[in-house]
C-alpha cells in the first residue's frame, strides 16, 4: 500500500532547510518518493492513501543516552503514579523498586513510547537487558549512529513537527507508531 505523507514542507536532512509543500511516498517500509505535493499526487495518487498533517516531516530524532534511558530508570506505569509519580526513576528510588525481567520489559516499552512521542527515530546501544531489547527491536526503533536522510529507497523513518516544535506523528518502517493528540 502506498501512502503519501502531505505537510507544510519537508526537511530531507536533520540540519536542512524545509521544502514548502513538498510531500513523502511510502511503499512499505521505504520512501519511494519525495518532491512536491501535486506532482506526487498526480503520479501515485489514484493508488495511494493520503495522510495530511500539520507541520513539516524530518528525519526525526536520534536519542544517543538511549540504553542510559531505558535500562537505569524506571518508567512509572500510569496506575502507579499516586505512589511512584510519572517521572523515571533513577538511583535509590530504582534500587528500592527490586526490578524483575517482566518489571524492566514494562518500563521500556513505557519508556520507548515517551521517545517516540517527542519525535525519536534511532537509539543507541547497546541493550544489554533482554527485556529492554527486546522492546525497542519491537518498536521499530533502529540502534544506530543517527536518522538517515529522506531519500527515494531509505527507510521510511521519520517524524512531523508542529510550529511549536511538538511531535505530530512519529513513522518507524513505514508503520504509524506515535500520533500526538
């Protein structure tokens, strides 16, 4: 299935300028195509979905604390917030919770939904906890150096910011894995 991406304006690199109503194709989990909206549309667009979101499409994020995130904070669970709060925890306070396997594959995939909603697309490693990495190759999350640019063939991971810099939407291999609210 094909799905155009339409936006404001695409970043084609994490430190580019964006290109006004330019838009991104997706074939599965590579961009197929990127360049202006109507010329897209008019090639694809009689076998493509289109997806319109307000802001502009990036590369996305790179998180290099990325193990440092997950495997030495504990990402409360929501029911837990009376007694824990909603901030990781770190130091004593994670010493004092005696993780388990099953408590440690919780929080990371907690803690990976946090990074996904603010637009990361790429961590580093190593994960040296099963359970941790086990969540993130779930994810889709890729483990390494950096977001690679958008171009015709490269995976198609990327992010859409708003103006005010907030995460609209994150894609990971071409699958919807954060929408913002």
């Amino acid at each position: 299935m094909l799905t155009i991406h339409r936006v404001h304006g695409v970043r084609r690199t994490q430190d580019g300028a964006p290109d006004p109503g330019h838009a991104v194709v997706v074939s599965g989990d590579r961009i197929e195509a990127v360049g202006p909206y109507e010329e897209l549309y008019a090639r694809y667009g009689d076998r493509a979905r289109v997806r319109d979101w307000n802001g502009v499409l990036a590369p996305g994020r790179h998180e290099p604390d990325g193990a440092a995130l997950l495997e030495t904070a504990y990402h409360p669970d929501p029911r837990e917030a009376d007694e824990l709060g909603t901030a990781p925890l770190t130091g004593d306070a994670l010493t004092a919770l005696g993780m388990t396997d099953t408590r440690w594959g919780a929080s990371a995939r907690r803690g990976v939904q946090r990074l996904l909603s603010t637009g990361t697309t790429s961590v580093s490693g190593p994960f040296t906890r099963p359970a941790v990495r086990t969540a993130v190759a779930r994810s889709g999350l890729r483990d390494h150096p950096g977001p690679q640019p958008l171009a015709p063939g490269a995976p198609a991971d990327f992010a859409v910011f708003a103006e005010d810099g907030r995460c609209v939407v994150t894609v990971l291999g071409g699958r919807l894995v954060y929408r913002g609210r």
